[in-house]
C-alpha cells in the first residue's frame, strides 16, 4: 500500500479531506446505528455531522452495525450487518451481512437503506 502512484496510494485532493464511518452502540441491538464524521486528516481533527445517525433500525433491519465502505465503478457502497426485525441477538440466522448504496448529496454520504431486497451487483 505505500505512496507510490498506483499502488493503493491516496490521490491528492483526496488527501484533504477523509469520511470515518462512526459506530454508535448502544446495549440494546435496535438502537445500534451508523454515523460519520469530516476529517481535516486520517488523524483528525475531526466533526461529527450534524445529520446523523446515516443507518439505522428500520422495518427491515434492526441493529445496524460495523460498516465498512467499498466503491467499485466509481458506485460507493456499504457492507454492514444487521438482524432480521425480531430476530435480536439470535444466533440462528444472527446477524446477517447486507448491502445497500451510498450516494452522494452535497458532498454527503446517503444510505439508500436498509433496504430489504437483493442489491443490483457492485
């Protein structure tokens, strides 16, 4: 991963301003959610927004949790897991891995989710 151009290095405008998915737990399942914070650097500092929680339980997922962000074909994507409505703290399916599509709003990220249904392929 290193600096060099091409190999997982970070391109320069990039560099100046990151996104860091933020974990809010809380010790009940429905209430776990995602957030996110604006960073001056990988190492701050850094501003929660003002709009968050940007995941959260709904009627089709309930306790959200440890997202990650991925982007293919220029498409950003979230990779979370989430129980199915009822299903809290079950073991058998458990937590579940799901998929749903970030877009971007004024500079913003937006998660078109949970949503219930299979995800058109990356």
């Amino acid at each position: 991963m290193g600096g060099q151009p091409g190999r997982g290095a970070v391109p320069p405008p990039a560099r100046r301003k990151a996104v860091s998915v933020l974990r809010r737990q809380r010790l009940r399942p429905r209430r776990v959610r995602e957030g996110y914070a604006v960073c001056e650097s990988p190492t701050g500092p850094c501003v929660k927004a003002p709009e968050n929680p940007i995941l959260a339980t709904n009627g089709v997922a309930s306790g959200p949790g440890h997202a990650s962000m991925v982007v293919v074909d220029d498409r950003t994507w979230l990779l979370y897991h989430a129980w199915p409505p009822g299903q809290e703290g079950t073991v058998d399916p458990g937590r579940q891995i799901w998929l749903d599509e970030i877009v971007w709003e004024d500079g913003k990220p937006v998660v078109k989710g949970p949503t219930a249904g299979p995800q058109p392929k990356p």
